[in-house]
C-alpha cells in the first residue's frame, strides 16, 4: 500500500511510514504500486486518462531525473500486477465495481501499449 498518504512531509525532509509492500531488488515493484494508487485515486476522482497520465508521467520522469532507473519493460509488466492486485483489493471493500472495471481497462492499456509518460 505504498501511496502518497504514507510520504510525510517535515521541512525539507520526507518521512515514509507503513513500508508494507516495499520490495527490496526491482524499483519498478515499488514504482508500480504507487503509480496504482494514483490512477485508482484519479479516477475515483473522475480525471480523465489524460491528466492520470500527467500526474504518473511526472512521477516517472522526476524518478528518473533524479537518478533512478526503471526498466520499461520490466514496468510494463509490475504496473498491470500491481492495479490488478489493488483494484481487487478495493472491489472487496466495497469500491463501485464501475470504478475497478474502468481502473482495469487502464491496466489493460498499460500491459499492451504506452506506459505513463510515454504518450
């Protein structure tokens, strides 16, 4: 459940809290879980594709800018697992299932073309 909720802000440091499903090895795991919960969130938010796209391609390209890597082929992979894995989750708290149909079309679109940022 790694999201934006769980990254604190003091001054200039962040704390993370709740390191639940943080793996250690793949960046792209802990990439992909929190660029799930950022598309969940927008579109229970009602943005459209476009402006989730937005927000995930700025996550990616600041990740990237900053020094980390991400396989894209790798990632393409660990972001359908991860809304998949999510969006169940959600399904099973009560979630519309509108909601999670709509979040696994994206995860879809994700698995069989452009990931975020790409477009």
């Amino acid at each position: 459940d790694f999201h934006s909720a769980q990254l604190l802000r003091d001054g200039d440091r962040i704390w993370l809290l709740d390191f639940d499903t943080l793996a250690r090895g793949h960046a792209e795991v802990d990439l992909a879980t929190f660029i799930a919960h950022i598309v969940l969130d927008g579109l229970s938010a009602d943005l459209s594709i476009g402006e989730i796209d937005q927000l995930t391609g700025t996550v990616l390209s600041e990740y990237e800018s900053s020094g980390g890597r991400v396989d894209r082929n790798r990632f393409r992979f660990y972001l359908p697992s991860a809304m998949a894995r999510l969006g169940a989750i959600h399904l099973a708290r009560g979630m519309k299932p509108e909601i999670v149909a709509h979040f696994w079309d994206v995860a879809m679109g994700y698995l069989a073309g452009d990931l975020p940022g790409d477009r």
